[in-house]
C-alpha cells in the first residue's frame, strides 16, 4: 500500500525510489522516473497563516487555507512569529506542514495593532517573555513597531536576552530576536518547475 514516488534527489541528482505509507518511507528499489525533483521540505521562516492582514482576526479556515498553499509549494514547515489564534496549544494536523509558533505578541502600552498580542510594562516584560517562551519554546517582544513609536527601552530587551542566554526560562528561552527549528521531511517537485509541487509527508522515518 501507500504512494510509490520516483525522482531526481538534490542536490545530488541521484536517482530514487521510495513508498509513503502514512507517517513512513520506505526505500525501494529505482524504477523509471515519475520526472520529479525531490528535495528536503521547505520552510518558510516567517509567517502568519490565518490572517490576510494586520488587524485580521485569526480564521482557522483561512489557517488551513493557508498551510494548504505551503505544503502545495513544498514547504513543510512554517514558522509563524506570534498569531491571534486564541489557542496557544493547538495541536498538529498531519496532513498540514508543521507550524513552530511563538508565543503571544509581547507589546509596551501604544506599540502594535489594537487588540493584538499581549499589552505589558517595561518593569513586567521579561517576567512575560519567560512565561510565553514557556508555553511555545519561544516569544517575539515588538520593539519599534511604527516609525514614530518609542522604541523597547534598551535596557529591557538587554534583560530579556540576559534571561535568555542564562537559560532561565523553563520552556527553551525568552529572546527578543527569536530563532526557528526546521524539521524533516521529503518534497516532491515537478522537475519543469515548482508551481504543481506534490508534497510528500513531512516528517517521513524509514521503516525499512
């Protein structure tokens, strides 16, 4: 059972046969290629999926919409940089790229859109930074959001990064300049070009 796809590995070039079967890849034996180019997923490092523009309420059909669009590109991972989505620990869909988010948008009073993210002060940031990269692993604080607005004092996001790199927060780390992780997974692109990608699932273990 499951999907047989063969292809051109990059960058390499080498030929390979393999069969998805669920959450599983299993190798087999080369067979005449299906003129693809297979490729580690992709990752889109910043993203807001279930949202057209700032001041959008989230739409998780917008969501899915969107995640649909990333995996049709091969991409297999999406890093989304704060979200309105009201829950915080929403769990993966399999058939969707995985999303790595940060917690909620960490904003001084006047900085950012209405309604969105988190409203703290000065003396209550960092204490906020730890508990939202808690929940998430990490958070984004915004700084100087319009070209007018006051920016973060320096001497907060200096705490912040100190909170950081002493890996005093229980959930990975508080940072005013949040990092990603990239996680695995197999892209099948139509080698005349990439705009019909067919995605393999990502994060595929060899079960042979």
């Amino acid at each position: 059972m499951g999907v047989r796809i063969s292809g051109t590995v990059l960058p390499s070039r080498e030929q390979v046969s393999f069969v998805v079967d669920g959450d599983r890849l299993r190798a087999e034996p080369v067979s005449t290629s299906d003129s693809l180019w297979l490729l580690p997923g992709l990752v889109d490092v910043h993203s807001h999926p279930g949202m057209e523009k700032p001041g959008d309420a989230y739409s998780h059909t917008m969501f899915r919409d969107h995640m649909l669009a990333h995996r049709a590109a091969g991409v297999l991972t999406v890093r989304s940089p704060g979200s309105p989505d009201p829950v915080a620990d929403r769990p993966d869909d399999l058939d969707l790229p995985r999303l790595v988010r940060g917690g909620t948008w960490l904003a001084l009073p006047g900085l950012f859109f209405p309604l969105y993210g988190r409203r703290v002060t000065e003396e209550s940031l960092v204490a906020a930074a730890v508990e939202e990269a808690a929940a998430t692993g990490w958070c984004k604080v915004i700084g100087d959001w319009m070209p007018d607005d006051p920016p973060v004092p320096l001497g907060a996001v200096l705490q912040v990064r100190q909170v950081r790199d002493a890996g005093e927060s229980p959930g990975g780390g508080a940072a005013a300049t949040p990092s990603y992780r990239a996680y695995s997974g197999v892209a099948a692109v139509p080698s005349p070009g990439p705009s019909s990608a067919a995605v393999a699932r990502r994060d595929l273990q060899d079960s042979a």
